[in-house]
DNA sequence: AAGCCCCCCATCATTTTCGGGGAGTTGCTT
DNA sequence: AAGCAACTCCCCGAAAATGATGGGGGGCTT
C-alpha cells in the first residue's frame, strides 16, 4: 500500500483542476475497492464545492432541502478532531428519515468514515469514503486505513485549497502591538473604558490605536476590525 | 521507518498525561536522530500548554518577551495549511535578532519544520521539529518525513485534546443559523440597521438574535460574541 | 536631518448600541 | 398534545462608540 499510497499523492500534487482532483479520486475509489469517495470544503466565502462520486441527483437534493443543516456527519465532524465512523454518530430524528428514507437509495453507502479537515481563515472540509459492507468488515477496512486516509485528506485539501484560492492571503497587514493590545481587548470583551484602563492609557490614546488599526484593516467599524484581526490570527483570544 | 511510525503512534495513544507525551516525544526525537520536538497547543479561550525539548529557560524567555506576537513560524503556520519549513519564513527585523540572538543560543535548531494543526472551536497547534543542520541535509531530511510529521502531528494533537479536556468540548456552542448570520453581517462590518435589513429582518429582531448568540457565546458584548464566533470558526468572514 | 511610524493626549456633536421590559408564530420532538 | 427552540416584531431611556478635528515627543531608517 505504501508505495500506492505516494503514488496517489503525487497524482494529487500534480493535478491543477478539480476536474484533475476528481480524476485521482476516482482512481482512489477503484483501488481502495469502495463505492465513494467525497471531498467537500466550505471557504472562508461560505462558498463551497465538493469533488466527488455521487450522484448529481443526490448531491442536487442534498443543496436543496439544506441538508447540512441536519446531517450529523457534517456535524459531527465539525466538532471533533479525529476521523470519525459513521455508526458512532447520532442518527435519530430528521437524520434518521434523511439516511434510510433517501440517502440510502440515492447510493449512499451504509456505512461511512469521514476525515474533518481545517484549514487557515475558518476553512472547513471533509473527506469521505462510504461503502456498503457490514459493520466487522468496515471497522477493519478503516482500522487499516485511518493513518491514509488522513494523509490523503490533508494531500487533497492542500491541492484543493491552491486550485482554489487566490493566494492574496500573503498579503499580510502588520499591526503596532498597541494596535494589537486594543483590539485585544475588545475581543475579550471589554468596553472602551475598561480597556483603556487596563492598558494604562487614556480613552482617547485607546480610540487613536482602534482608529488606525481600523485603517490599516480596511474595516468599516471596530467590531469589523477585531474580526479580521482575530480571523487573520493577529489577535488571539 | 513504517513499522517503526505505527509504534510511536500506538505509544502516542497509551499517553494518558501530557508527561506520558512527552516521553513519547522524546523518543521520536532521539529515533530521528534531531534535536528538537515541539508540540504547541493553544485553544479559543488563549490557553496555550506545550510538550517540548527545548530549556526551560528558553521557554520562559520565550513567554515573557511574549515573542509569539513576533514569532514567524507561529504567524506563518497560522496562515498556512502545509507545513512549513522555517527557511521559507519571513526572518527579518525583530524575528532576526529574537532569532539570532537568542534562541540560537538558547539551543533551538537553525534548521526547522513545523505543522499547522488545527481543532475543533478555534484550537491551534503546531508540531514541530527542529535540528542544527545545513540547508540541503535539512530538504532531504523533511522532504523523506513529510508524510510521517504530518501523521504524527495529528495524533499527538488528538491524545492532547482528550488528555486536556474533553469536557469543555462538548459542551460546544451552537448558534441557530440566524445567529450565525447576524454574527456574521456584524463581522463584514454592517452596522445593525444594514444588517438587519439585508437579512430583510426587522432591526429589532435582529438584536434578538444578537443577544442569544451573545448569551450562548458568554460574551459581555457584541464585539466580544463576533470575536468569539470567529475565533472558533462559527462564522466565517 | 527628514520622513515615517509608533506612542500618548484632547473636545464636541452625532450616531449607534445596550439593557430592560413584552408578545406572537411556526415547527420539530417527545 | 405539550414542550422547546427557533423565528419574528415593538418601545424607550441610558450608555457607549464614532467622526472630525486638533496637538506633541521618541525612535528607527535612509
């Protein structure tokens, strides 16, 4: 597997579309001798895009009643760190009707192993391998694979995220660490006044700092300024 | 080294205290062959632990200059979603002589490569190796562990998350999708009357929703509750 | 030495937000 | 059928933030 394994990251490393993308993943799918394999990322937009095996059908029906609202995989992957199996997650309710009512029958695999991936600015994604198998026989194909899979989630999302995005992310603006300590504090919650005190310094001097950290961020108002502050990694809370 | 990779991560699992990791740590460093392993971890709330190799004394140099406001290879993996090597990093004004200066002496490598982790709500990490090597030894070096740093990286972060605290992670907040989106209006910087009205909502709903969001987020304000929501990657900008 | 950036301080009128109340609908879950 | 969470709408006075202006001193770089 290992000498496979290099090989398909290399295939993803010299891929410059996602159609490209899609091809190595396709080729992923085959070898790994499963039914689907998902990529799905949310940008720092809100917009996002997916690469995957699905049905158009499937993928169209899923958009359209929102279904990311109630799909626990999304969920569940969003607030764990670690690969997670399907069965572990919370299929009852609305998830429930979703999976065995339709899912299941648009050729969604029964059983599934989704690896959350993070990227800088907030990005989120996701990637999947679905099948249709027992439980035993899933639990052991993921045991074997969970140290790939997570490679190829971090080889994919990595080539994705340079199809993708515009590189105006180097782009870095530089803060005096005045500028930085006041917005700081606002961050962590304090108000004008309190802020200032705590600084040492006037509520005036504090306004000038937020003033032209504001500038300097393009924001249109201070809560703008201390989220692009804190989005850019300028700020930590 | 495959064989070897898969001991280091069942050991990595086995670590029920951060001590317990950095045995592990310490092991991986000395079968290496480099100088030094740093796992650095700080979540949304700015906590921030650490399982390193470095001196103790270089630590608390390193934290009371509070030098990740100018470390690049913080600041650099934050922006990043591949790991970094340290010489494709910006060195310059006080990076170089915090560099140079000191943490040469200190012991830190010249040489060094770091991965970006990042966890559910906003948490961030780095796993990080670094050596006293020349450039072209260092290339080969990082080139081969690539995909092995990346793999440990993620597991070391994993046994750090459920060693640390899983408790505060379950209760992770949730916002309903209208608090989301009235954070996030506030984040591109509308002021509420804009807001309000391109969500076509009345000006007085949407503090509604402000205010739970700010209630669910245990913000003091709205400034503090858009931080917060950015920070944990809830609302994206 | 000039220019630039960082650090500090000030006023006033205007706009915006906050905090404290209260009320009604939908829709899912149990 | 009841409960609960999410969604929508309204008032008012007090408090806070903003915009538009000023000012001066220190330190680094060119």
């Amino acid at each position: 597997m290992q000498a496979k394994l290099s090989g398909f990251i290399s295939a993803i490393q010299q891929a410059t579309t996602l159609d490209g993308l899609q091809s190595v993943i396709i080729g992923l799918r085959d070898h790994l001798g499963i039914e689907h394999v998902i990529y799905h990322s949310v940008n720092s937009t809100g917009q996002q895009y997916a690469v995957l095996t699905y049905s158009p059908e499937w993928v169209d029906r899923y958009l359209a009643e929102d279904y990311a609202r109630i799909d626990p995989v999304l969920q569940g992957c969003f607030r764990r760190f670690h690969p997670v199996n399907w069965k572990t997650l919370d299929w009852s309710g609305r998830a429930q009707r979703m999976f065995l009512g339709e899912a299941l029958d648009a050729g969604v695999g029964n059983q599934g192993y989704s690896v959350p991936i993070r990227g800088p600015n907030g990005q989120f994604a996701m990637f999947t391998v679905s099948h249709r198998a027992r439980d035993a026989t899933w639990e052991k194909f993921t045991g074997e694979h969970v140290a790939d899979l997570i490679l190829f989630a971090h080889f994919v999302n990595q080539r994705a995220l340079e199809i993708e995005g515009g590189h105006d992310l180097n782009v870095m603006r530089s803060l005096s660490p005045r500028e930085i300590d006041v917005l700081t504090m606002l961050a962590m919650g304090l108000n004008r006044a309190q802020a200032a005190d705590s600084l040492a310094i006037s509520e005036h001097t504090f306004r000038t700092y937020v003033e032209s950290a504001r500038f300097k961020l393009g924001a249109n108002n201070t809560t703008q300024a201390v989220a692009r502050a804190v989005a850019e990694g300028l700020v930590l809370i």
